[in-house]
C-alpha cells in the first residue's frame, strides 16, 4: 500500500472510472499458496520485500506484488517493520472509509471501507506465532495487504477512484542543505509531491557547542520518514548505487552547497533541475539573496533551471521576479522567494512531465554576475562607505549574521537602518551625531546613517532607546 500523505485534496486527484491493471495483474489476481516451512529463502523474500518497499516509499507490500505467489506480507506504517508470515484476519470490528492506493497501480487512489479495528495472527521470520492488535492506518495497510494474498485489489472495493496528476507521479529525488532548501522541500511534500529520497550534507557542527546537527533539510526528511543520504563525497558509488535504485525522475537540487558531478545529472530520467534564487544569469552561486540586497537590487526572483556543469549555468525552464522593497532584509526576501519557489515548482514539474519539449532558456553568459559565499569580514561596517551602501549591507545580514560596528571594543549588530537626508552637521565617517528614542544617527562617507536596532554581545537585538537605556552611547563618540 502507498502513503497517501497527499491526501486526495492534496494530490488534485481527478475521478477516473478505468484502471490499467498492467502486466503484473496475473500473478496479483491468483491467491497465494500458504508457507509450509520457514526457511533461508523465506527470510531472504522478507528481506527483499522490505527493501522494496522502503524503496518505493510503500507502508505495505505483499509477496505477490514482486512475483512471488506466496502468503507473506510486510507493513510499516512509521512504527518499525512488521513482518507476517501465512497472516489471518481473526477479528474485525467497525468501519472507515479512507483513502488508499497501492504500488502496484501507481498514480491511483481510492476511498476504501475497511474495518477500524482488526486482529491478525500469523508467523515471524523465526515461526513463532504472533498476535496483532491493530488499528487506524496499521489496520487498513494489513487488511490491504492481506487482500493481496487474495488476489484482491483495492480498486475491486473502492467507493471511488482518483488519477493522480502526472507530475505528482514524478519520482523526486531531492538535493539540499539550508533552512531556504528546507522550507522549500516541505512545502513540496506538502503539496503531495513524492520525493523518494533526499541528499543532505553530513551533520555537522552549527552553531553553539560543537555538538554536530543534521541539516535544516534532514530534519524535514526525517519528518516526512524520508531516506536521507549524507555522503562527505558525492562521488561515492554505494550513495550513486542506492540513489539508481530510486530510479529517479527528476533530480531538484536546491542550495545543496557543491557543484555536482557529472554522475548526478545522468541519474534521472527526465531532467536535473535546480532551484536558484536569482534571475539568472545574475547572482551565480553561493550567496544571490545577500549579494542582490548589498548591491541594493530593487528586483529579483527565482530561476528553475536544468542543471549543466558548470555554476548556475544550466538552461532555464521558468523565472520569475519579484521586487525587492526598500525597508525589506534578507530575511523578508529569503522568505518571500521561498514562497515563490513553492509556487513555480508545481508548474515546473508539470511542464517536465507532460510536455515532449518543456521549455528550455540558454542563459545569456556575457551578462552573468556572480554571488560568492558571505566572508565574515564583510558583516563589518566600513563608515567610510556612502549611506546607502552601509543600509544596503545592514539589510543583506538582517536577521543573520547581523552588520556588525565597533563601540568602546564591543562588537555590537546592528538592524533596522535608514539613510538619513542630507543636512548641515556632518561628522568624520563613524561619528555618533546623534542618539535618542527615534535611533541612533552616524556619520558615513556621504550621508548619514539611522539606526533603528542594536544588540550588544550575548543579548537580543532591541530598539535604539533600550539600548541607550542600558549602555552610555553618546553623541560625540565614534564607532571605529
Ligand atoms: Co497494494
């Protein structure tokens, strides 16, 4: 049985009243002979029925659904796996309909009455015999795997049948790092797209303490009971082996944080795609939000691109911008453009899975510019620099990892920066001007600079008049 975390809704099923059994529906149309002795060769049908149905992101499988006509089922709802050997319904009670669908009829769903409660007895790998209580979704995927035994399929019961739209189809492999990939990857997931394994750099040390933690991504992955892999290197054939086994249709990458090699763009049947959070050919790289905000952009977008060797090089099969307004900050436009992405992956996915020639854009390389990694030297505020390139720069590392300036030997952040209108009194670049409840006012190269947030070390981030509150900063004095 599959898992319909899309439920109908999200899936956009659409009715259907003909289904293909396909050419496996002999074999699952012949009940299967019981088990007469529990040998090596059942436990290794065991192991390959698991296999299998990891693989294909199942929460059930029957023996014949991998051609062998015997009565041996296993399931795993998200609870660890349950194997039955020769399982009998003993017990049945109540009654709910849900929705189902099975590996076996892909791209089907059904609404289905099975009972609520169920027992079933049957014998593990050792030939001991079991006893199962179950309930809920364990219940349904037993009596639906039990069914198969039968040669019944859940089409054979169902109330109604929906089609599965082609790009909810698509088998996704997905690739990717950061909280931006995260949040994009389960907004996907959301939306009923099947993404049978993720690729995620290894844990490691973030933030405070050097305890390693997983990836933004993997953490979302492991929400969804996702396979993560985390190679150290993308070369490694055992992560290559078990991503072929996938038989992916699409590989999505999206800020994974390494080029990747040539193997990978190979690895799936339809298109490599990447997800990049500029308008292509501008911003090629690491860091396009922040450099778009430094440059002070007023516009930029998300390009769904197919991925070529080189950076960001790849055709591109949709764009499309937003403006970037003049109080916003990373943070605001890292959010926005996650939404964005949301929004044109769908399309994306539609346009690879129903078109002969989805669209294919070169990029115009004598225009590209590039966005390397943030260095850390470059949160610092250099007074000398006009207003608006020092407002741009508080803006680019707002909320993280915050501008920084240089009070009294305290290194401060700062936030919330305007550029203030040309006046009379003009200090030396990094002169406090002023200081008061409306902000703190310094002097740059051109122009002056307003503060609205500071947060000193090891505090939060406040407003300019709790900061005065707490620390003597002070008109006259200077940020080095
Ligand atoms: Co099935």
């Amino acid at each position: 049985m599959t898992n319909p975390v899309d439920s109908l809704r999200h899936a956009n099923a659409r009715p259907i009243v003909c289904i293909d059994q396909g050419p496996e529906s002999e074999i699952l149309r012949k009940p299967a002979e019981p088990v007469k002795r529990i040998n090596r060769s059942i436990q290794q049908l065991l192991d390959d029925m698991l296999k299998t149905m990891y693989t294909e992101r199942g929460v059930g499988l029957a023996a014949p659904q991998i051609g062998v006509g015997k009565r041996v089922i296993v399931v795993d709802v998200g609870d660890g796996p349950v194997e039955l050997i020769n399982p009998e319904l003993t017990r049945a009670e109540g009654a709910v309909v849900g929705t189902e669908g099975c590996l076996s009829i892909p791209g089907v769903l059904g609404e289905v009455e099975r009972a609520e409660r169920v027992q079933v007895t049957g014998l593990d790998r050792n030939g001991r015999k079991i006893w199962i209580e179950a309930e809920g979704w364990f219940a349904r995927a037993l009596q639906h795997e039990i069914d198969h035994l039968d040669g019944v399929l859940f089409t054979d019961k169902a109330q109604r049948l929906f089609e599965v739209p082609p790009e909810k189809r698509l088998r996704i492999v997905y690739m990717g790092t950061p909280e931006f990939s995260a949040q994009v990857l389960e907004r996907l997931l959301r939306q009923g797209f099947q993404v049978y394994a993720v690729v995620t750099q290894p844990d490691r040390p973030r933030g405070r303490g050097q305890k390693p933690q997983p990836s933004p991504v993997k953490r979302v992955a492991e929400d969804y009971m996702i396979e993560t892999l985390q190679p150290e290197r993308l070369s490694d054939e055992a992560t290559l082996a078990r991503l072929r086994e996938f038989r992916p249709d699409v590989l999505l990458t999206c800020a994974y944080g390494k080029i990747l090699p040539k193997t990978y763009l190979q690895l799936p049947k339809y298109a490599a795609l990447n997800v990049h959070a500029s308008l292509l050919p501008a911003y090629r790289g690491a860091a396009p939000i922040q450099r778009a905000l430094l440059d002070g952009a007023t516009e930029t977008g998300i390009s769904l691109m197919y991925m070529s060797e080189g950076m960001d090089e790849g055709d591109i099969l949709l764009q499309r911008a937003i403006p970037i307004g003049e109080d916003e900050t990373f943070g605001s436009v890292h959010d926005r453009l996650i939404e964005l992405a949301a929004e044109m992956l769908p399309e994306g996915l539609r346009l690879l899975a129903t078109e002969s020639n989805p669209p294919r854009i070169p990029q115009d390389h004598a225009r590209a510019t590039y966005a390397p990694r943030i260095d850390k030297a470059e949160t610092v505020i250099d007074w000398r620099q006009p207003a608006e390139a020092i407002v741009n720069r508080i803006r680019a590392f707002d909320p993280a990892p915050g501008a920084q300036v240089s009070w009294q030997g305290r290194a401060l952040k700062v936030f919330a920066a305007t550029v203030v209108e040309a006046s009379d009194e003009h200090g030396r670049p990094g002169e406090i001007i002023a200081a008061g409840d409306d902000g703190v006012v310094v002097a740059a190269g051109t122009g002056s600079v307003r503060i609205g947030e500071l947060q000193p070390p090891g505090r939060r981030r406040m407003t300019a008049a709790a900061f005065l509150n707490g620390y003597p900063l002070a008109a006259g004095q200077f940020f080095d």
